[in-house]
C-alpha cells in the first residue's frame, strides 16, 4: 500500500512546526530524548497522509537512518496517548498514522479497494455538513475521521 502525495493547505500553520510541539511535549512529558523518536516525529512531520509502522521503518532505512520496528511501534504509543498523532484505520487491519496538529486541521481519506493506495482529501462543504448534523442531534463532537473506500482516480480509469 502507498500513499498519495497531497498538498494540504493545512500544514501550513503559524506558530511552531508539528515537529517542535511534539518534541517539546515530550521534553515537558519527561521524556528523554532519543533517535528513534526523533526520526519517527522528522518522518511525519514531512508526510501530508497517513504512514503505517511498516512504512515509517521502510522510509527510515531507505534513508540511511538505521531505527528499529520495536522502537517505531514504541514511539507511535507514545505519540497517540499524548494525542500527538491521529490513527487512521483503513481496514486490513493494519493501523495507519498521522500528525494531530494542535489547531484540529485534518484532512480524510479514499481508500482504493484496486490497489490499495491511500488518497487525502479535504471538502469545506462535508465539515459544514458534519457540523450541521451534530447540530442537529444535539451533539458536541471532539472530532470525526471519515474513510471512503472505492476506486481512485487511476483506477476508476482503468
């Protein structure tokens, strides 16, 4: 499975990087640092979609950075109780990660059932209908995640 490149106008935030929030809430959390978690949260930082664990490692290595798959599982932990990353689930059983930037921007998902890529995609006018709906119920809702599973663009194509 890969993920699609997206550019998302949300990364563009003012104030610090993801990368520095991160690592000054471990700091402050206790934690010492370390070269795992360091290259784990430089990795996602740079990423505009959802990497799972096998990803990060395969990235990590690719780029000379020897980190091993016990320690990205350890740091991704870590990272989802602070509430640093958002998991992303797909399906196939294999959890996905990605930066929670600390001023909610998001975007969601299209998984391809062909092959298998994962597409981020943002639309206004879906947050404006989901807020109407909670509205509607009644409802205070701390967040959404939203997977729609189909054919992608190359496949819809093919």
């Amino acid at each position: 499975m890969t993920t699609a490149a997206h550019s998302h106008s949300g990364h563009a935030h003012e104030g610090p990087s993801w990368s520095e929030h991160v690592l000054a809430r471990f700091e402050r959390e206790g934690f010492r640092a370390g070269g795992a978690r360091a290259a784990v949260v430089e990795l996602l930082a740079e990423q505009d979609c959802c990497l799972s664990a096998q990803e990060i490692f395969d990235r990590l290595r690719g780029g000379g950075r020897s980190v091993g798959i016990a320690s990205i599982y350890r740091v991704l932990d870590q990272l989802f109780q602070l509430q640093l990353v958002q998991r992303v689930d797909v399906g196939g059983g294999v959890a996905r990660f990605e930066a929670a930037h600390p001023g909610g921007d998001h975007h969601h998902h299209l998984l391809c059932n062909g092959c298998g890529r994962v597409v981020a995609f943002e639309d206004a006018a879906l947050e404006a209908e989901l807020d109407r709906v909670a509205e509607r119920l009644g409802a205070r809702v701390a967040g959404h995640e939203l997977v729609l599973h189909g054919a992608c663009a190359d496949c819809s194509r093919g």
